[in-house]
C-alpha cells in the first residue's frame, strides 16, 4: 500500500508536523490521484482545534482537493489517469437512499453507512480517514469531480468546498437578474459567494465589518458595499434584498440580517456559531413571509455543475499558496481574518 507524506497534528493544543499516512490501493472502482493543492477550510481549524465536538487525532484535515489520477481500479469508467480532478467534504455514502439517487449525498440517510467525511470519520476500510495535507488519496470513483481545463488546479481546490457552499443557496433560492442579493462577510467563502452572485446576474451588495475589504469587494462584482458597523447605512437597507447568504457566525444579529429582507426573502445562513444556537425575532419572521433557512455544501452532480460553471463565467477564488510548513501560522492568519483570501497548501513542499 502506498506510503505518502502528509502533515498532522495530534491534539486541540497540537501544532502539525510531517508524518507519513498509508492510503489504499484503488479499489476495482476506485481512484488513486496525486493531490497538489489543497485549500483551508475555517472548517479545518474548528475540527483540528476540537471545536466542534469530537475529532479522531492524529488528525489530517483538508477538504478542499485538487489533483491528477495516477492510479485507477479495473472498473472505473468515469476517470483515467492524467485526468484533473477534485475532492470536497466527502469520499462516501451509501448511494442507494433517497437523498443519494438525487444527487444528494451530503445528506444521506443510511444509518450504517451514511455520508463519509474526507477527514475525521470512518472510511469503507474502516481505517479513519484522512484528507488533502497530504500528497495522494484513495477515492471512490462517484466522490471525484471533473476540474475543467481552463481552471488551474489552485483555483479548484478552494471551490471544492466554498464553491459548492455558497452555490448550492445561491441556486437555490433563485440568484438572477432582477434579484437583490447580500453577502455578509468577506471572507473565504463571501469573496467567492460575491462573484457567483453577480455572474448569475444579480445585483450583489457584500457586507464587512468595516470598509477595509470594499475595493476588493467592488472588484469581485459587488455594486455596493457597506459596513455592518455603520447603524445608518445598515438602516437604510432594511426591506431590500431577496436574498441575504451570511457567511459569519457572530457579530451581526439574526434581526438585523432578516431585517435586510424584503417581504418574501430569505437569509440563509452558512456560518456555525460554535454552540450551534442562534435567537431572532419570530415576529419579523411572521410580517412578511420571510424565511431563515440553512445550507450545507451540495452533491456531487451540484458540485460538478458549480465548477463548470465557474470555469465559463470566470469565477475564481482569490488564493495564497503556502508550503506545508507555514499550516500553524496560516491557521492563526485565517482565524484573525488575516487572509486574502484562501490559503492553498501547496503539496509537492511536503516531500
Ligand atoms: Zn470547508
Ligand atoms: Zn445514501
């Protein structure tokens, strides 16, 4: 079984170090590809640093991958090798229930063999499973998607999961012309929710604490960008938007943002505050049919569908190559809201 480097760190507290981790020989329909970028999702840092209930260490975090196909299984059909392709939030599901045969696997409902997550969870070898800080994987061949060619594989690795995250709502709830659209926050996935938004064809205003972020803002598509410390401008807003994507979780109240709304809209919301409880006004619900709704990720057949899009319409995430080594400090960088705006661990530093 392959041997290959990776970086992991072995407790909350912990620092990542290179290590080696084994992967699997592919499977009959499995693919074994060389990963060469892979993003950092905030998501990395709350499991890492145990935040968010309990995490297998050592661990290797990494949900954001892209990469090329060296190996594939006798009956995979849907890669070769040399092909370009990427990995999300999950390797697994059982890809019979409902929710998986309509492309949903995220959510899937098999109790025995539910939704796999690419890192911190148990695998089909029931070994745990380990993700992009490292320089190859094993995965199933319907977990993979295609990266289009006039994409680089740096630019991919962020959409597999701030791509899918903020697409999938935007999709859903009807981003166009004609529609007004909010994007709180700019960060990893604001910067990339701000530029799906306005190739839909919406009318985007993007949101920062402060105007620190606004030229990029006004750059990536947004028609105007206002601080949400500033009571006035946020005052005038209220009633406008048809829908209002938070990537944050804390610092603007639920009210404000469904006061953002207008009648009939919605504020969906991205960000987990780390207690997972959240208060709003039930009666600003109620006057005006508004909607607070959630969203988290999208299947595979969505995730493909978002990447060629990004690919045509030219939306790319703005990245930060990093080598292996400088993880520890990148985390600390993104918690502080230090980083413009994906780091992207480049994975050949790990040899
Ligand atoms: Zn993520
Ligand atoms: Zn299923």
């Amino acid at each position: 079984m392959p041997e290959v480097n990776a970086y992991a760190i072995d407790s909350p507290t912990g620092r990542y170090e290179k290590t080696t981790i084994t992967r699997r020989e592919p499977g009959p329909t499995e693919v074994y590809f060389d990963i060469a970028y892979a993003g950092i999702c905030h998501s990395d840092i709350h499991t890492a640093r145990g935040e968010w209930g309990k995490t297998l260490y050592p661990l290797v975090a990494g949900h954001e991958i892209a990469g090329v196909v060296s190996k594939v299984g006798s009956e995979v059909t849907k890669f070769k090798v040399g092909d370009r392709v990427g990995v999300g939030c999950f390797v697994d599901s059982c890809g019979e229930c409902d929710m998986c045969q309509d492309g949903e696997e995220q959510f899937c409902t098999n109790r025995e063999r539910g939704t796999v997550g690419t890192y911190n969870a148990i695998g089909r070898d029931g070994e745990p499973t380990a993700g992009g800080y490292s320089q190859a994987i094993t995965v199933e061949q319907n977990y993979l998607m295609h990266i289009p060619d006039e994409m680089s594989l740096e630019h991919a690795a962020p959409l597999m999961c701030a791509g899918i995250t903020t697409y999938s709502p935007l999709k859903h709830w009807g981003a166009g012309p004609g529609k007004k659209v909010a994007v709180i926050g700019l960060g990893g996935l604001g910067h990339v929710a701000v530029q799906l938004a306005a190739k839909m064809g919406a009318e985007v205003t993007a949101f920062g604490r402060t105007l620190a972020k606004r030229d990029d803002g006004l750059k990536l598509g947004a028609t105007d960008y206002v601080a949400t410390q500033d009571i006035d401008a946020m005052k005038k807003l209220r009633n406008t938007f048809d829908i209002v994507v938070s990537t944050i979780s804390d610092g603007v109240e639920l009210d404000t943002l469904i006061g953002l709304t207008r009648p009939h809209g919605v504020v969906v919301n991205l960000g987990l505050p780390s207690d997972g409880k959240a208060t709003f006004s039930l009666g600003r619900l109620i006057n005006g049919n508004r909607v607070i709704a959630g969203s988290n990720i999208g299947g595979i057949p969505e995730t493909q569908e978002m990447l060629d899009f990004c690919a045509d319409n030219d939306v790319r995430p703005i990245v930060e190559i990093i080598p292996a080594d400088e993880i520890n400090e990148a985390y600390d960088n993104v918690v502080n809201s230090k980083v413009r705006y994906r780091y992207v661990i480049d994975t050949s530093t790990m040899g």
